[in-house]
C-alpha cells in the first residue's frame, strides 16, 4: 500500500512538471508572437528627384520612379520638374529636393560658387553619388542655314541657350573662334520648347541643347525643319578643360544622327553624375544607389539613355566627393 502510495506521488509530481513546463513554453511562445506583431515596417525615405521636362533625362528619372514603386526597398522616388541643371543644384542647395542630375560642368561651378554660381555662393555640401550619361553639348542649325562652323558666327548672330551656366559654357567656346559678344553674336535665353520654334520660325540663328544624341528635342524639331550640328575646335575644349570641367573631352556625333546632318561632327561633351545634399540620410542613398544600378536592364527598357550608365566607371571625371551612402554601396560591389 506504501509502494502504491509513493507511486502515485511520483506521478503527480511529474505531471506537475509537465504542466508547469508547458504553460512556460506556452507563454514564451505567446511573447515571442506578441513581439514579433509589435515589429515595425523598415521607415521608407521619399527622395525627390529632378530633371528637365522632355529631355532624355526625364524619361530616365521618371523610369527611375516607376521601378521604386514595384521595388522591394525602403524608398520611394517622386519626380520633380526643373528648367535645367542650374535650378537642380540649387533646390538641392536649398533643400527643396534630393537628388539631382547635372553635368559636371554646371556642378563644379556651383560647387565652387564661380561664374553663373557666384552670387549663391559655394556648395561644398554637393555630394556626387555615381556617374550617369553623358551630356553633349550640341549646338545645332538649320540644315539650310550659311553657318557651318563657329567661324561663322559674326554680325550678332543670334544665339538661343538656357541662361547661365549655358551662356557661360557657350562664350568658352566662342572665344576660342576670338568672338566677341554683343558684336558677333547675342544671346537669347529660352527654353526647349520655345527654341524649337524659334528655328523653325528663323529668330534665332543657333540652338544649344545638352543631351545624348540624338537628343528627343533635336528630334522633334526635324518633324517640321531638318537641322544640322557645329563641329568644335581642340582650343575650344581645351578652354573649358583648364577653366572650369577637367572631364570634357571630345566625341564623335556620327552623319545621320539628325536628318540634316551629312558628316561626323566632333563635339564637346562631359559626364553627368547623380547628385545629392551631404545632409541626406546616408541609408536612403545607399538604397537609390541600389536601387539604380541593380535595375539597369529595366531602366534600358525604359529609356536606351540607360545603357550609358557604366558600372565599370562609376566615378569618371569625380568633381567632388562621394555621398557616404553611395560609397558605401559602390564599395561593397567592389565598383570603387
């Protein structure tokens, strides 16, 4: 009877075991749960990006956009529109935006506050994140026009530009040929839209233009008015290169590119480099830095300005340093 009864004791102290045991698994696992619900989401950081509207550069950032909203990373893209790459520096400056694209040209003198940038200062803030397309300074003409060089530019002939940093790039140029504004030529400011009509329509003699080649603007005027583009001359590079841009360097913009144009033509050119405040999160870059470069075949799909993004030269022609984020990023692929 003793047996049976430490027996039974045993047994009760066993079960007792068993359940206090299991109502304590029962509760870490009910706590695990409960702390597992109460984990937040990763904070998506919005990024404001910039370009001129109607340019290949619009229809690169847009795609950009469009791929952060199907893309599994903790940011968003918005677009905004700019009159050119002088408005985007300085919204970043501002910061009323947060990412721009400008050639290096425009961004080394804001950087350093010369020339169209002299009265806003410097912006040694201006962090670069990897380098884009390449900008072509293009200078084009009617097809029928008596201009076939710079040489020619003479009685105030009428030159149609962005104001700024454009006129500061075209002038280089012009003293190169030993032309004198307000004698030989003029400048008149305009935009992409008002510049397709006024070749068409003759007031002005010359259009410039930064884009790839072709450029969609060149395109939509040779619908109505085939046009033609201005070679430049060594000195005339070699100007901007010791002035202002030591990354310009010539290309080749081959006969046929434009309807008017019958002959290769040697132009000017400089790589442009996504920008952005030192200030913007370095986790937000470092992720549009991702989210660019390991979408590069969407993005072709896009736009074929895509293609000219090369992941093996992501810091050609660095003007200034690179945002913490993206070198971050760029380091851990082993691009830099």
């Amino acid at each position: 009877m003793k047996k049976c009864f430490r027996i039974s004791i045993v047994i009760l102290m066993v079960i007792s075991l068993m359940f206090v045991s299991g109502c304590s698994g029962s509760s870490a696992s009910n706590s695990n749960a409960q702390n597992d619900n109460n984990q937040q989401p990763a904070e998506i950081a919005q990024l404001r990006i910039m370009s001129t509207a109607g340019g290949d550069k619009y229809f690169l950032t847009t795609g950009i956009c469009k791929i952060s909203d199907d893309a599994n990373l903790p940011v968003k893209v918005v677009h905004q529109t700019v009159a050119g790459d002088a408005e985007a520096v300085r919204r970043l400056k501002a910061k009323t935006a947060d990412i721009g694209m400008a050639n290096v040209f425009v961004a080394s003198m804001c950087y350093n506050g010369i020339y169209a940038f002299k009265e806003d200062g410097e912006f040694k803030e201006m962090r670069a994140l990897f380098a884009g397309p390449t900008a072509v300074a293009q200078y084009a003409v009617r097809a029928d026009s008596n201009i076939k060089s710079f040489d020619d530019i003479k009685n105030k002939t009428r030159m149609a530009t962005f104001m700024g940093a454009s006129q500061v790039y075209t002038k280089l140029i012009l003293d190169a040929y030993g032309k004198q504004e307000d004698v030989d030529y003029v400048f008149i400011s305009s935009n992409y839209a008002d510049m397709a009509d006024q070749i068409k329509d003759k007031t002005v003699d010359v259009i410039q233009f930064w884009s790839g080649a072709p450029c969609p603007q060149g395109e939509n005027i040779e619908a109505d008015v085939p046009i033609r583009l201005l070679p430049v001359n060594d000195q005339a590079i070699e100007n901007i290169k010791n002035d202002i841009d030591p990354s310009v360097h010539p290309t080749v913009v081959k006969a046929g590119t434009y309807k008017g144009q019958t002959e290769d033509v040697v132009v000017a050119a400089t790589p442009i480099y996504f920008i952005a405040h030192a200030d913007t999160s370095d986790e937000a870059i470092y992720n549009f830095s991702k989210l660019v470069l390991e979408n590069l075949g969407e993005l072709e799909k896009i736009h074929p300005l895509a293609k000219e993004i090369d992941i093996n030269n992501l810091t050609k022609g660095l003007p200034f340093p690179l945002h913490p984020g993206a070198e971050k990023y760029l380091k851990e692929k082993g691009y830099i």
